[in-house]
C-alpha cells in the first residue's frame, strides 16, 4: 500500500484528483455536491474558458509538471 504523508504527495494528489474530476464533469458528470473541479481550478490557476477549455489548460499545465 502506497502512503501519500508529504505535503508535496499531498497536493499531487489532490491536483490529479481535480484532472479526473473535472474530465467527467465536461462529459456533464457532477464530483462532488459542492463547489465544482471546474470552479475550484479556474480560481486557484486563473484560467478562463468554458469547462472543456479549462481541462485542456489544466491537463497541459499538469504534463509540463510532470503530474498527469
């Protein structure tokens, strides 16, 4: 079993979770009741476009860091 217990693994994680999140709500899923991946990413990365826009913005930052 694989223990995520370092800020950084943290916060990989957590971004890669937002990824997988907001790929299904652009297939009109919903991840969670509150505030959406699609939400969440716009305000913490500053991106802009509708939600397909913004997953590729976030897919391609997340590859160029070496987290996708």
């Amino acid at each position: 079993m694989i223990v995520l217990d370092t800020p950084t693994q943290i916060e990989a994680f957590r971004l890669r979770t937002l990824l997988k999140g907001l790929k299904l709500e652009t297939m009109g899923m919903k991840m969670s009741r509150g505030a959406s991946c699609y939400q969440i990413v716009k305000e913490d990365f500053g991106f802009k476009g509708n939600k397909q826009k913004v997953y590729e913005q976030f897919k391609q930052l997340l590859n160029k860091e070496g987290l996708a």
